[in-house]
C-alpha cells in the first residue's frame, strides 16, 4: 500500500521530489496540513513557517526542474528553536527572547537548506534547552505524540514530539547532556548526537558551549544519516568546529553486526530500573548478539561522577553564557529608574526558575575561592571520564546501555530538580567525553492500568569521529528488529 506523504521518511521523499513523482510543494502542503490537524494535541511548534515553508518549496521544485538533484530535495523539516534562522522569531522557550527575530541562519540549518530541505516551523524547547521534558518553556507545553499525558522528553522535546506525529519527516535538536537521546527514546524515534564539534554551532544560541552540539532527530537511521551528512563538517564561524573530513555514512549502512565488539557497562545495572525496563534491554543486549555481535563486559569506573561533574560544567558555562541577556543587547527589556535596576528587572523577568538556578550555581561555582574546589575540579573529573571511554574502547569497537532512566513521565511528576537531573544518568558520560551517541528504539513497556505502550531507547556510543560505525551498527539492529513500527502514535497516522 501506498504510504501517505507525511509517513514517509526524508530518503523517500526526497526520491519522490529528485524523480518528479511528486512535488517539493505537494510534501510541505502535506505535513503543514497534518500540523493542522494534530498541533492542538501535540503543540510540538512555537512558530509555523507556512508562507515561508512554501515559497521555498516552490523555488526546490524549479531547481529540480531544472536538473538538480538534491539529497534532502522537499524534505519537511523541523528546527528546535535556539537555533537562528533569518528572520524568524528565536526564543529559546524564553520569555527574555519572545520577540527577537534572528539576523541570520545557523550553518547547520543552513546546510540542510542547501540539500533541499524545508524548514516548517520552530519548535519547542525546554528554556535555553535546561531540562529533559519540555516542561521548562516558558512558551509552550508540548506532549508526547504516543501518550498525550505524558511529556515528549527534553531538552529538544518539540523537534522529538514533530517528527513522532508525522509533522515534519526530519527534526534538529541539540545535546548537551542528552537533550536529543532522551526525547528520542520518549518519542520512539531516533537522536542522534555526533562527535563534540562535529557539526558547527555558529547560530546555534549557546547554553553550555564546550558540550553543545547539534544533530538530527528523524524515524530511521537511513534518515539521521543523511541528515548528518548534510549538516556536518568543518565551519570557519565556529572556533569549536573541527577541520577534518566527514566521512559519509549513509551509503552502505551495515546490515548486520557480525565481528562487532559491543561493551556493556559493568556499572550501568538496568535492574536498578525496574523489571520491565530491565527486561527489555536485556532484551536488547540478547538481540545485538543474536546479530552477531560480541558482548564484551566494560567497566567505566568513574561514569557515576557524570552528573555532579555535568552540573558544575554545564551551570558554569550557561552563568557565562547568559551573561549576554541583558535587556540591552538581545530580547526583551523592563525599564527601570537606573541601569543596574534594569539589568535586575529584565533577568527577573526573562529567566524562568530553572534558568535562574543554573546561573546561580554557575556563578557560585566560578566565584573566587571555589573556582578551586568546585570548577577545576569538575573539569578533572571531565578528564577522567573521557580517559575511561578511551579505556574501554581499547577493548570494545561500541558501547550499548539505555538512552533514559525510565520512558516517557506524566507532567509535573518530576517536582524536584534532581530527580528530573537523573533522567540523563546515561546520556551525560558521553556528553563529557564529547563522543558520538545516539538513541535507537529498542521495545515498549506498558505502565499498569490500561496505559498505552510507551517506547524506550537503547544508546549506542562509539569513539571520536566514528560515526559510520555508530550509526551502521544502528542500522543493523534497526532493521533485524524494527521496534519502532510496532505501535502507531496516539495522535494516529493521519490525524
Ligand atoms: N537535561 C540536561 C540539562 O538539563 C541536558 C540538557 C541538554 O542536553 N540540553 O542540562
């Protein structure tokens, strides 16, 4: 049966658009129409670029007319929105950026553009991507395209809940700590995190800048592969960027893991999760070796210091960041009798609490007489991380272990901060260590009391730069298992 145009992936769409077996302007009617229908549900989107979405549309379909062939030709695609795209509004879930429009477009969305795809809107996002479920906005709620009671995951929830509904057939995020694995295992879809500097950040509104970085969110890895490809490589714009060549991944992604070394964390003990959650990665870890794959036990002794480590860093680093929003260069402004007022005033104002708090122990962490003690001990504790990973990747080619703690949560369930920080127990090591990661479905577990099945992720990571492997192996679990097919979103295929 023919599948609709919002169902198709990004590789299908993009053959259809390339053969003229369809129109770049045919795909974007289809997936601005599904936004019609479902948006109210979901609320993915804090911006929808329809007038925009179509002209650019039109202009895709001449160049194809014309000869050209492009690899992401009417590819529908959603931007997480802190990253800047010319003339839109750029918020970043902030009520300090609610109505500043960018200047200019991030490399990386800028090189999507340039393979053809379409941006269709900007999405949600938790305020400058602090959080792991979206409830952080300042501008939005967002829900969970497989259960509407739940939140989507975070930080880059919008882009995650997008592409689950069949919104737009690819989306950007960017992780910092696992804000694009997290909502990708919640949203049964693929997030992908390339290696740190990878993929420029020139445009890409910085939270914490020596883990920032961005990659795709899309439901095949065929897709996430394209998408890297497109976005990835060397940016004079952005000093972090790394001038080395990408290699290509998604011609000639494996199809199978035999020969592979797969290590499986010593100290990342899944029964600590619950026995359904236990149950499906092992599970998973059973299907990798039925693939073929070596199961190898790795030790990353000190992996459990992630979080504390991650929360210095990243706080210190946003304190420093956010120093820019000042109510005189960017956003919004509360005028106020003299200027320190003002300062006070517009902050007070712009920066929601979670925000606030980063800042605060960011500050506090760099102030003198606990730089010491706090900062550059945080940053030791960085190194050892990222010397533990090289240690096991001595033995191993890949690393498996869960992409979250748990799946999806019902809003407000997190009250406490830590226990919405422990959501990226699993995701933040790979952060620190600033290596390629993603999440790849990997089963469903079904809450009590007649609840809807509800996806989780594996996490695959793998050493600097060797993203072919990491998403190949990805690939070939994918298509051995396909989990992420077995269950359609609530919101239903066609709305
Ligand atoms: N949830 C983590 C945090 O709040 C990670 C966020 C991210 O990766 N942007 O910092």
């Amino acid at each position: 049966m023919e599948r609709s145009l919002i169902e198709r992936t990004a590789a299908e769409i993009a053959r259809g658009v390339n053969r003229g077996e369809h129109s770049a302007a045919e795909a974007v009617d289809a997936a601005l129409a599904r936004v019609g229908d479902v948006e109210e549900r979901v609320g993915a989107f804090l911006t929808v670029l329809s007038d925009d979405a179509r002209n650019r549309a039109c202009a895709i379909d001449e160049r194809v007319r014309a000869g050209e062939r492009l690899p992401l030709a009417g590819v529908p695609l959603a931007v997480k929105d802190n990253m800047c795209v010319t003339g839109t509004r750029t918020t970043c879930g902030s009520r300090i950026l609610e109505r500043w429009t960018a200047p200019y477009t991030a490399t990386a969305v800028r090189r999507l553009e340039d393979a053809g795809a379409i941006v269709i809107g900007k999405t949600n996002l938790d305020e400058f991507a602090m959080g792991s479920s979206c409830e952080n906005s300042a501008l939005g709620v967002t829900r969970n395209p497989y259960d509407l009671s739940r939140v989507p995951g975070g930080s880059s929830g919008g882009s995650a809940a997008a592409v689950a509904g069949y919104e737009a057939a690819i989306g950007v995020g960017s992780d910092t700590g696992g804000s694009i694995r997290e909502p990708g295992a919640f949203c049964n879809v693929i997030g992908f995190k390339p290696t740190y500097g990878r993929v420029s950040r020139y445009g890409l509104i910085a939270f914490a800048s020596s883990l920032d970085q961005i990659g795709p969110l899309t439901r095949t890895v065929e897709d996430a592969a394209l998408v890297y490809d497109a976005m990835a490589g060397y940016d004079p714009m952005d000093s972090t960027s790394i001038d080395r060549p990408v290699e290509p991944t998604a011609k000639g992604l494996l199809e199978s893991l035999s020969g592979l070394k797969v290590g499986i964390v010593r100290q990342f003990d899944t029964r600590e999760l619950g026995d359904d959650v236990d149950e499906v990665y092992d599970r998973a870890y059973h299907d990798l070796e039925a693939l073929g794959a070596e199961l190898h036990d790795v030790s990353l002794p000190t992996a459990d210091y992630g979080l504390a480590t991650y929360y210095l860093i990243a706080p210190a680093e946003c304190s420093s960041n956010l120093a820019r929003f000042d109510g005189v260069r960017y956003g919004s402004r509360v005028e106020a009798a003299d200027v320190q007022a003002m300062y006070e005033n517009t902050r007070a104002a712009g920066f929601g609490p979670e925000v606030k708090r980063r800042i605060l122990i960011g500050t506090y962490a760099l102030s003198s007489g606990y730089y010491d003690a706090y900062y550059v001990r945080a940053q030791k504790a960085r190194t050892l991380i990222a010397r533990d990973f090289e240690a096991a990747f001595a033995e191993v080619d890949l690393i498996a272990c869960p992409a979250a703690s748990s799946p999806a949560f019902t809003f407000n369930a997190k009250s406490d901060p830590y226990s919405m920080y422990m959501m990226d127990y699993y995701t933040i090591p790979m952060s620190l260590a600033g290596l390629p990661a993603l999440s790849v479905p990997c089963g469903w577990v079904t809450p009590p009391g007649g609840a809807l099945p509800l996806p989780m992720g594996l996490q695959f990571a793998a050493p600097l730069f060797s993203e072919k492997l990491l998403l190949g192996a990805a690939h070939a679990y994918e298509s051995a298992t396909k989990h992420a097919l077995k269950h359609k979103p609530e919101v239903g295929a066609r709305g």
